[in-house]
C-alpha cells in the first residue's frame, strides 16, 4: 500500500493484522462498532475491530525514514500473539524501497512495545541496531519519562529494542516538533504517553500525517471519547485527538493511521457532531 504526496513516497510495510480490540478499547464492542455506518473496512466479517501494526516508510528527497518500528523478532513478550515472533518484516521492508541499508532516520512516534521493536536484531547472543546507517530520532521527553519508569515490562522493552541504540551511539534526542527535512517533521500529540508525537509530511502543496497512536482505530474518528486504556494521560490524549479532528477535517490532508487495517488512509469529513473516515 503506497500513497504520493508531492515528491514524497510513503509505503505501510505491514508485520501482522489481527482482530479484537476490546482489551484496549473497551468502548469498541460490536454492538457499538455496529452503528458506525462507514466503519465496515475496518472490521471483521464477524464485526469485531481489526488492527494493523506496520510501519511507514517515507522516501523524501534525499531523505529515507520508517517510522515507527513495529514489534520485532525474537523478543520475550507477555503477549502471547507478540512472544518471540517470527516474521518476514525485514524483507518486506528491504523490498518496499532502496532497502535497510538506506535508511538513514527512524523515527519512534512514542516508545511503547509495539513502535520500537525492529529498532535492533539479534546478533548472536545481542542485541544490535537494525539500522546500521540510520539516526534513531526519540523524543527527548517521551524518553525521559520512560528511562525512569519503573514497570518491568516496559523496562525490558528498552533494554532489548531502545538502550542498544543509545550503546551504539546512533540516537538524538529532539524536540517534539524537530524538523527532519524541508518535507518532514513532527507534530506533539501528547497524551497517550507524555511525549508522543505524529509525523506531518508537505510537500509541492500536498499534506499527509501519520498519526502514531493519537488513535488506535477509526472507531475513534466517530468517538473521540472512546479512550484507549494505555493511555496515559486519558484526559489529555482526547484533548488532542478532538483538536486533531477539528484541525484536520475539511481538509486535503491525508491522514494515515499507524494502526489503521483496511485502507489504513483517508480524509477527515464531519459527519453531523461527529466525523468520518473517507478513504
């Protein structure tokens, strides 16, 4: 799945879909799902959410970035569907563009466990940098909140997929708002963790956004108050998924959702008191 934006490719390299949502969307049930009218493309066929984890590769002039990394291979994982994975991610990704070795910026939208996986490999018995000749970009908040948390597995998720980056001296830390190129930034999206950011992209007139996760599901463009329980600061995470809405809605923006199934894209379109997805 691949989408143009100006001179700007961007390809979603896909590491697995699956579906049920309710254990982080409570609200998402499929009675609820059921009196969207245009969710259809992102259920299943018996009606229940459907995510994706991908990430997007975004080829810029002069510029190769993936955003956001995925879960990875070979990781210990209290989720069953996500232990020690097996999965054919990074020839995917070497076949969706100029490959890994030309990859020179990944970008972590925030440091959860399914959005920095790929970050490094098994090597033996270590664990390296994926991206041999890519700056790793993290926010410099997002990091500091996490480095001093004290949840066990969120400390082994940075021992294994985050510290050995720091180790080989390949991350800068920026702002939540760094430019990364004339066609690439960030924007601050903060509340599903402190320092979580989306990714804007413009370029010859046109604009897309990838929204890390602002929003896990679609259902979440009808329902913004439809709050995710990772979230980790809820009342602010539907502050800035509503003022994501309103700002972008009317709008040619092409908003890509990182977990987004289906079409995973479109234009935001009020809808009465609501809005909806146009893919």
């Amino acid at each position: 799945m691949k989408w143009q934006i100006g001179d700007v490719r961007i390809t979603r390299v896909q590491e697995l879909e699956a579906p049920g949502l309710k254990w982080l969307l409570p609200d998402a049930t499929n009675e609820n799902l059921a009196t969207i009218d245009w969710i259809g493309p992102y259920v299943s066929a018996e009606g229940e959410a459907v995510a994706s984890v991908h990430a997007l590769l975004v080829e810029a002039p002069g510029r190769t970035i993936v955003v956001d990394t995925c879960i990875g291979n070979d990781k210990e994982r209290a989720l069953p569907a996500w232990n020690q994975l097996q999965t054919r991610f990074l020839d995917d990704l070497a076949a969706a563009g100029p490959g890994v070795a030309a990859i020179d910026a990944v970008v972590c939208t925030h440091l959860h466990i399914d959005h920095v996986g790929w970050n490094t490999r098994l090597e033996g018995d270590r664990w390296v940098p994926t991206f041999a000749n890519a700056r790793y970009l993290l926010g410099r908040t997002e990091w500091d909140h996490w480095s001093r948390d004290d949840d066990a597995q969120q400390q082994q998720v940075l021992a294994d997929s985050v510290r050995p980056i720091f180790d080989a001296g390949q991350v800068d830390l920026v702002e939540s708002d760094h430019k990364i190129c004339d066609e690439v930034r960030l924007e601050p999206t903060p509340g599903h963790t402190p320092g979580h950011v989306s990714v804007k992209i413009a370029s010859r007139g046109e604009e897309a956004i990838i929204t890390g996760d602002l929003m896990h599901h679609p259902c979440q463009i009808a329902h913004p108050e439809w709050c995710a329980n990772v979230d980790s600061d809820e009342a602010q995470a539907l502050e800035t998924r509503r003022a994501f809405l309103a700002r972008y809605a009317e709008t040619p923006t092409l908003v890509i959702g990182t977990h987004f199934a289906g079409p995973t894209a479109g234009r935001l379109v009020r809808d009465g008191d609501a809005y909806r997805l146009d893919a």
